[in-house]
C-alpha cells in the first residue's frame, strides 16, 4: 500500500518543459507574426487579395 504515496518527480519535471517549450514557442510565434503578418490586417486589402487572380 506504500506504493500509492508514490511521486513521479520526472515525470511532473517533463510536463513543466513542455510547458516552458510551448510558452517559449507561442511567444516567437507572436513576435514573427508582428515582423511578418501571415494575414492581411486591412479589411480593404483583405478583401481585393481574395479577388485577386492567382498565378
């Protein structure tokens, strides 16, 4: 019964990097999307892009 008790330190250890590492990515992500928007901000521009012909 002692093995209920039982604290898996690694694993708890791995569950906070990979928080940390997603944090990390959602703030490089939010700072590329400033430097390089992937979607038109501009409700004019936005709208004359999706009529504009593809090549």
């Amino acid at each position: 019964m002692a093995d209920d008790n039982v604290v898996d330190l690694g694993a708890s250890r791995e569950r906070l990097g990979h928080k940390r590492k997603e944090e990390k990515f959602r703030r490089l992500q939010q700072r590329f999307e400033k430097a390089l928007p992937t979607e038109e901000t501009d409700p004019k521009k936005k709208l004359l892009n999706i009529f504009k012909k593809k090549r």
